[in-house]
C-alpha cells in the first residue's frame, strides 16, 4: 500500500498571517523580507571543477600541480625524462594567491 502525503505550500501561523514555506520544500534560503535579523550567513565559494582535477592541496595548504607536455610522445623521449614527468611540483609563489581562488576548499 502506498501512502501519498502532501505537504501544503502555505501554513497559518498562530497570529493569523500566512508563512510560505515554499522556501523549506526547495530546500533554498528563506526570501529576504522574511529573514531575521540574525541571519547572516555568508554565501557558499564556488569550485572550479577544472582546476580541482587538475591542482591539488596537500595537508600544509601547499598547492601542487602536474608538469605539461606529458601526453604522448613518451617513446621520443629518453626513461630518465620521462620519469620527471611523473611527478607533481609545488605552484609557484606567484600563482599561488590566484589559484587558492578557484579552490577554496581543497581538494579531497
């Protein structure tokens, strides 16, 4: 037997106006003529889904990175180069700032 509930979109409150709860059902942030005055959270930073596959953060917050020109090839090239292809190398201090930006919460 399959039981159907339905959740009503707009409640009375106890003081005779009405609460749209439509905020709850979508699961978003309440409007903000409803908010009170101790809601301040502070939106959530966006991940650069590019970057976070192509840069990791270790434990110490050091961001590491890949070497380029590793994609094919390989048999052109002597063992001992293409073993420094594998790898990963520290970002450089100056990108460092703008890249910690795109990930700001790391990589797992």
């Amino acid at each position: 037997m399959d039981l159907i509930v339905r959740l009503p979109l707009a409640v009375v409150t106890s003081a005779g106006g009405s609460c749209c709860l439509g905020h709850v059902l979508r699961g978003g942030r309440k409007p903000i003529s409803q908010r009170g005055a101790t809601d301040h959270t502070m939106p959530k930073l966006k991940t650069h889904k590019a970057a976070a596959k192509r840069l990791k953060m270790t434990s110490t917050g050091k961001i590491m990175r890949m070497k380029g020109l590793r994609g094919h090839l390989h048999r052109n090239r002597a063992h001992r180069a293409t073993e420094l292809y594998d790898k990963m190398l520290v970002v450089s201090p100056a990108d460092k700032k703008r890249l910690a930006l795109l990930i700001p919460y790391g990589t797992a």
